[in-house]
C-alpha cells in the first residue's frame, strides 16, 4: 500500500497503541513520514555519528563473518528505539507486514497479549478461548524458550512474536517460568486463527446484568450497544458489573464510547499530553471521540436514558490495562462507578507509528505522551486503584501480575504520585502461591472462565450492589 494512503487509513481509524499489548490486536495512530529535515532544533550530534560510522567500519571490516551493510544499520536502528523503554521498537519490513495483518484482527498464533521482558516475554494475559488459554498459559507467566530457541537469544520482541505466529494447526512449544513453580513450564500449544468475541453478556440474576469487554476494538462499541439494549429489553436493571479483567486495551475511541454510555454529555473523560503540540489531547465524552473508521454515526444515541443512573461495579486486576485504565479511571474519578477488585497494570502511555522508509514497508513505533484520569492523575506505572478490594478467588490465592512498573526501563509516572507496586498497596495481601516447591508434579492450572457461577470476584460484585457486606480480603497468616 502507498505510504501516504496507508498512513491516512490508519490515521482515520483514530486508534491508539492497545494497552499493555506488544504484538498482538495492536492499535495505533500515525503520522505523515518525516521530510528530509535532519533536525529542528539544531545540528546533528556529528561526533557521535562519527562513532556510529566508525564502529559500523569496524564490523565491516574486521567481523569473523562478512554481514550485510543492511542488516548492520536495522539492528542500530532496532537497538536505538528499544533502548527508549519497552513499549517503543522498530518493525523490519517483515515485522511491520505482520503488525499490520495484527491490527487488521486477522492473524494466526498462540493468541496472548505480551510485553517484552529482560530475557524473556512476558504474558500481560491469554486471550479469552485462544490455544494459549486452554493450554493453560495464565497472566505473569515468563516465556523463555519458543521451540528450542531461548527468547534471550532473539533480538527483540518483534522476533519472538513471529516464532509464536506461524499458520493455523502447526505446533510450537512454549516454556515457560510461573512464579510459585519450582521449574520451568513446557506447553504444547496448536496454533490457530484468533477470533476473540470482545463483548459478552448475561443476567447474573433478576435485575442485574454482568457485560465483559475482553478487548477494545472497532465492532467493540456497536457490540456493546446491541448487548445493553438485549439486556433492558429483559427487564429493568437493578445494578450493572462492567468486567474489564484481563482486558489489555485497545482503540481509545471506542473505550471513550464505554466510558461516554454511563457519563453526562461533554465530560472529560481522559487527556495526554508529550514533548509535541499533537500529543496534547483532551478527549470529552462526544459522539466525534468515540467515532471510528468503521462507525461514524453515534452508536450510543439510543441507549436506555437509565445507563446513565444505574448502579454501576467495575471489575479490574491486574492485566486490566490502557483502554480499560481509561474507562475505570474516568468512571472512579467522576463517581460514576465502584472500581472493585486489585491493582491494574500501568500502562499510561501514547505509542505513534511513524513510517521509515518512502514505500511505508518499515516503521518506528515510540512514545510520545501519558495517559491521564480526568482529576489529572497519570495512569502510567501506577495504574487504578480500587474503591473496594477484592481477592479474584474465595481461598484468597491471587495470581501473580507482572505489571508495567516492574518492567525494566518503564515510562515514569510524572503525577507527583508514588509509582506504588501492590505490595506497597496490599501489604497484607497474599499474593504468592503456598504450594510446595519440591519438585512434584501439580495440578495443570484450569482457564478461568468469568461470568460462571464460581466466579468470586462477580459474586462479590453482585452482593456489593445489593448492599450486602462481602468477604474482606485474606490476610497473611499471623
């Protein structure tokens, strides 16, 4: 595809990078290719291009094997970029062709949002019904061997990604490293199209209804819509769960929609601000900022008026992340909402693509602004902290999250607030496994599936909009 159409294809879908996603259902927004302008704000550094001429002579001519002038300058390029912090990266022509068939929804692989790790790739979560949820991969997992390559050997995240996409029915072995095991785990996983179905709904019971969004993409808002109006059609709705757990992020205008379906008109719902005039954005609760290439019109306009007085719970832990950071945090912070459940992940920060090259087959992807909550708080590497706590399981043994403030080289958080990590917060949280470390065999671990009825964290939800006291959190044995 030409560059300028690409890029004013892209830019009409009004996306942002997906939460704590790294390489899969990415969505993001893009500028025009830079000119020929080397800088505006002054000379080239020429003694350290100097450097970086040298150094490339240097392998040119004294590496035992001979390497290619092209190959040398892609991995400067790609050491450059990654060194800024880990949501930014170069795309090789090959990388960028698999990035944009990601975007497009339309890819084979394991299906696991990822982030990349130091020596490893870290799953933010499983997609919902993928081959790595039912192989049994869970959030905070490390992936440190793809067949028999160690991920410390690739030379990014990029990298690892295509070893885990590959065509749908051919086999990969993931290895794995789960806090609370004493040794690595080794998945057999079978490769296949992935088709995550963003928006799921049910009655709990009479008058009151439980809506999941397991990502935020195009068909998301219109989805949503359709399943609220099924819901009322049922009955009146006494108390309304928003499920956004393990939900990565995605669009910004469609989580501006969510966010837009319970809040007035004209609110703002969250801004960003960076070094350039364009990443400095205030994003109100209006049909222009929740619309999207697909869907021009206002998809909420005939919404039942009560969505925007119904009791409302939002559930979050600790793979909510982005797009569900900017819903629950304009929901807790104009009190439209109780944000229930654990700590979310931290990713608050912009990513734009800017093309490379003048035929658009390569790219950049870095970060030019933070996320901020309508009071001004900034989400990066802190995240939303719940109104009310809740363990995810009755037995009080909650998963073990990776979030973005423990990722090395992470965006700090420039609110004056403490880039608190949960043992910070929950001090008297369990948030280790207690299972023994000698070696035996356990358990596989079983997908969770939300919205079942052994759903704790729902039940605690339900009870809490009925008034009803819930169970507090475990404590650590004295």
């Amino acid at each position: 595809m030409p560059l300028l159409k690409m890029v004013t294809e892209m830019k009409k879908a009004g996306l942002v990078i997906s939460g704590a996603v790294a390489g899969v259902m990415l969505s993001l927004g893009l500028t025009a290719f830079a000119d020929d302008t080397p800088t505006k704000k002054g000379a080239l550094p020429v003694e350290a291009l100097s450097k970086l001429s040298q150094t490339f002579g240097v392998i040119k001519g004294n590496y035992v094997d001979e390497v290619k002038d092209e190959a040398i300058l892609e991995d400067a390029i790609a050491g450059m970029v990654k060194e800024l912090d880990p949501h930014s990266q170069y795309f090789s022509e090959k990388e960028f062709a698999e990035f944009r068939e990601e975007i497009s929804g339309k890819f084979s692989g394991i299906g696991a949002e990822v982030q990349a790790g130091k020596g490893a790739i870290l799953v933010i979560t499983p997609i919902e019904d993928s081959p790595a949820f039912k192989a049994g991969i869970l959030a905070g997992d490390s992936i440190v061997k793809i067949d028999d390559t160690p991920v410390a050997n690739l030379s990014g995240l990029s990298a690892g990604i295509s070893r885990l996409r590959g065509k749908e029915g051919t086999p990969v072995k993931v290895t794995v490293v789960r806090k609370g095991e004493s040794k690595p785990l080794v998945f057999n996983i079978i490769r296949a199209v992935i088709q995550s179905q963003s928006v799921k709904s049910k009655m709990i019971e009479p008058g009151y209804a439980w809506v999941r969004l397991t990502s935020f993409q195009d068909p998301t808002l219109k989805l949503f819509a359709e399943n609220i109006r099924k819901l009322y059609a049922q009955g009146d709705i006494k108390g309304l769960v928003l499920d956004l757990r393990n939900n990565p992020g995605g669009s910004l205008p469609v989580s501006i929609g969510i966010a837009s379906a319970f809040l007035p008109k004209d609110v703002v719902v969250v801004s960003s601000k960076g070094r350039i005039a364009q990443s400095n954005e205030v994003y109100k609760a209006t049909p222009s900022a929740y619309a999207t290439r697909e869907f021009q019109n206002d998809l909420l306009k005939d919404l039942p008026a009560a969505m925007k007085t119904v009791p409302v719970v939002v559930l979050i832990n600790g793979a909510s992340a982005s797009a569900s950071e900017v819903v629950s945090g304009a929901l807790q912070d104009h009190k439209r909402a109780t944000i229930m459940g654990i700590q979310s992940f931290g990713k608050g920060s912009v990513q734009t693509l800017f093309p490379v090259d003048r035929e658009g087959k390569t790219a950049v992807k870095i970060t030019i602004a933070r996320y901020y909550t309508p009071s001004g708080q900034s989400i990066q590497a802190r995240g939303v902290i719940p109104d009310v706590a809740s363990d995810e399981n009755a037995d009080g043994k909650n998963p073990i999250y990776t979030r973005e403030s423990d990722i090395q080289g992470h965006l700090s958080n420039d609110s004056g607030v403490k880039e608190e990590k949960p043992k910070d917060i929950w001090d008297e949280w369990v948030n280790q496994e207690d299972d023994d470390l000698d070696g035996t065999k356990k358990e596989k671990a079983k997908p969770k599936v939300y919205g079942d009825t052994d759903d704790f964290m729902l039940q605690q939800a339900i009870k809490y909009l009925k008034g009803q006291p819930i169970v507090p959190v475990k404590k650590k044995a004295q």
